[in-house]
C-alpha cells in the first residue's frame, strides 16, 4: 500500500520535530499532554539505565559521605552579665532591655552605649583570647599551618558565638574532629574570658582598689620601719614604758629617800651616846652609804652617757627619763599613726574589693560544655539522598537530551553547531597534549 509509508514519514517528521522544537502550553494546547506521555513513555523504556546511574550515584554518594572527616561540636551557654551599674542611664537602659520590648537594644545603639553581652562577645572574638587557645591546644599542629595567623582563622571558622537578642544569653560552638578537643576548647573560651574580664577591669572600684593596696604596701613598710626603731630604742635603752617606769622610780626614789633620812636620824641620835667605832654607829653608817649610792644610782648623777643607760642597771635613771621621754613619745606617736592609718586602709581595700567583685560583670556559665557523643557533620544521609537525586535527575536530563539529539536532522543548524564545536575542541585538546609532551621531552 504505497499510502502507509507515507504516514509513517509523517509522524516520523511530526516525532522530530516535536523533539526538536520546545513544547508550551500556550501555543500547542492539546498536544502538552501527548508530549508529556511520551517522555514519560522514554523515562519507562530507559528504566533501567536510570536505576544503574541512581544506584551509581548512591554508590559515589555514600562513598563520599563516609570519606568527609566526622566533626563534632560541643555548645555551651553563657548567663547575661548582671553587673552592677554606675551611671542612671546605663540602669535604664538595663531595666528597658530586660522588658523585652526591644527598647534598651535600640537606644544602646543610637545612644553608643553597649551591653556587657557584647563586651564578652567582643573579648571572645579578640586576637588575645585567640592566640592563648591556639598555643594552649598547639592548634597549628592540628591544622597543619605554620602561621599564628592561619591558626586564628582556622580557629574562628570552627568557632560560632552568638547572643540571643530578648534573652541575653551567649551561646558558644566548637567544632572538632576531636570531641574531647572540642569540649576543652570551649571551656577554654570560659576561662579566658574570665580571667580577661578580671584583668581588663577598668571600673572606679578597680581602680580605688589599686590605689589602697599599692598604698598598703607603703604604710605596710613606714610601719614595719617605725616599729622597727621603736623596738630597738625600748631595748637599748630598757624603756618599756617611760610613765610608768617614771611614776615606779619616783615612789622607789622617794622610799628609799625617807630610809634614807630616818637612817642619818638614828645616826645622829646614836652619836651623841656613842662614839663612831661603835658596832651599832658603824652598822648605820653602813647602811646610809648603801642607801645613798642606791639612790645615785636611780638619780643618775653624771649625764655625759645620755643615750645608754648604767652599767648594770636595769632601768633607766630619773634624770635621764625625760631625755629619753621625748625620744620615746615620739617613736611611740609614729608608730601608733602608721597603726591606725595600716588598719583603716585595710578596712578600705576590703570594702574596695567587695565593691568590684559587686561592679565586675561575672561570667556564668548555664550550660557546660560536653563532649559530644554525636557527630555534628556530615549528613551522610542527606548527602546519600542529594546525591541519589541528582543522579536521577542527571539521568532525566540525559535521556531527553539524547532522545532530542537523536531526533534531530543531519543537517539541523544546532546539531551541525555542536559537532563543530566538538571537533574544534577536540582539536585543541590534541594540539595541547602534544605541546605538553614537547615541553617535557625537552625538560
């Protein structure tokens, strides 16, 4: 029947350039749907080779996710800093961000003044703390670089802080391949700024508190120096206490004054009856001499040895007491001064340094950090199913591309293009290999 090749010819022709020619709705109407039941009438006849490319893609796919490095990340949170404020506008500022209203945010940042939260944040982030964790944990060991400065981006790209905006609260993330390193970087960050925040305080109790204890230290040594002198004078001098000594010395001075009179009385008196080789005369003679060299010796008749006291005496004489009271009195006021004034600056620092404990902002961990019992990356289901995915959808795209080049004429102006530009690059290719290999016989 010479009638049905020719309609064969013609749905062949209609097939192609049908293939050829991009299908819309709003041009062919009726024709989108037989369109579409032909691709998927393709898709069911290249079944197979779609199943074997997804299942290589699976494959790859599951070899790559298994192949990336596990890493594990340990969170820890911090409480917003609750330190006390000087000054009423930074109070209602607090007062205004803790209702939750978003007005202390925003007046903060018109108004140039900053929460502690983003202090911390910033001390966090700084090259200090940064360079303390890298040579703490030899981190450009563990990266593999050989700067300080390639260790500290390492270590900010695996380092993810953050402050929630209502709550206040610091959230701080590390990641490592190592779990425990992850978890001890993380309660390394803590210590640093705790210990930073302590070192870098600059408020008015901090600096009151300086100031008391390098002025401790001076009173602390004008003490020890004055107690010192007060010290050596009282004992080379045998000056315990010049009042008292004095009040003591007199009422013995006076007591052996009045033995001493009855006794040149009884002297007198024995004389008149008895001449002097008496045993009775000469006993009192003997004891009025003792007496009067007792008191001589208490007087302190000779004062050409001011600064030492007699031999053998244990006290100072009367007439050299007010020389030495002088001396004594003095030495006793410096030291009772330096006394005083060591006990009340004492007292202030104590007070100056509950007063900065109060006004430094303390970092309170909510959350410590653990060590992870879970990788944090990769998704190696996730990269299974992408990768499933678009070995599929590769696949798709390769069987229609292969069906509408296939249903191209031999000579269709994108087909005969397409060769062309293979051939050229081809050819490129070619002519580069061969100056590759010249280059190399030649080295």
């Amino acid at each position: 029947m010479p009638g049905t090749p020719l309609r064969v010819s013609e749905h062949k022709v209609l097939d192609s350039a049908a293939a050829a020619e991009p299908l819309h709705l709003h041009e062919y109407g009726s024709q989108a749907p037989d369109t579409t039941f032909r691709r998927l009438q393709l898709l069911l006849e290249q079944r197979y080779f779609l199943f074997r490319l997804t299942a290589v893609g699976l494959a790859l796919s599951t070899l790559l996710a298994f192949l990336i490095p596990a890493r594990f990340e340990s969170r820890t949170q911090l409480m917003p800093p609750d330190a006390e404020s000087g000054g009423e506008l930074a109070s209602l500022l607090a007062m205004a961000s803790r209702s939750g209203s978003g007005l202390g945010m925003l007046a903060g940042d018109l108004l140039g003044v900053k929460t502690s939260g983003s202090l911390f944040i910033g001390i966090l982030r700084s090259r200090t703390v940064e360079d303390r964790i890298v040579d703490k944990f030899d981190l450009k060991t563990v990266y593999g670089v050989r700067r300080m400065q390639d260790a500290r981006r390492r270590l900010e790209a695996d380092t993810q802080i953050s402050e929630d905006r209502k709550s206040g609260i610091i959230a701080i993330g590390v990641s490592d391949h190592s779990p425990e390193r992850a978890a001890a970087i993380a309660q390394a960050y803590i210590a640093e700024l705790d210990r930073l925040v302590v070192e870098l305080n600059t408020s008015a109790a901090h600096r009151e508190r300086v100031f008391l204890e390098e002025r401790l230290k001076t009173v602390k040594q004008d003490l020890d120096s004055t107690a010192k002198d007060f010290s050596e004078f009282a004992s080379k001098n045998t000056a315990i206490d010049i009042k008292e000594q004095g009040r003591a010395m007199l009422e013995a001075a006076a007591n052996l004054e009045g033995h001493l009179i009855a006794a040149q009385s009884e002297l007198e008196g024995l004389r008149q009856i008895y001449s002097d080789n008496y045993v009775r005369v000469r006993a009192v003679r003997a004891r009025i001499e003792e007496l009067q060299k007792k008191l001589d010796e208490m007087g302190g008749g000779d004062l050409s040895a001011k600064s030492t006291p007699q031999e053998g005496a244990g006290y100072p004489s009367i007439r050299r007491l007010p020389l030495l009271g002088v001396t004594y009195s003095d030495l006793y006021r410096k030291t009772k001064i330096q006394e005083t004034l060591f006990e009340l600056l004492t007292q202030q620092c104590e007070l100056a340094k509950v007063q900065e404990a109060k006004e430094t902002p303390s970092v309170k961990v909510l959350d410590t950090p653990l060590v992870p019992e879970k990788k944090s990356f990769p998704p190696r289901l996730v990269i299974m199913f992408i990768g499933s995915i678009f070995a599929f959808l590769g696949g798709v795209l390769w069987v229609f591309a292969a069906a509408r080049w296939k249903g191209m004429g031999p000579h269709h102006p994108g087909k005969l293009l397409a060769i062309d530009a293979y051939q050229k690059l081809k050819q490129d290719l070619q002519r580069t290999t061969r100056v590759a290999r010249r280059f190399g016989a030649h080295n």
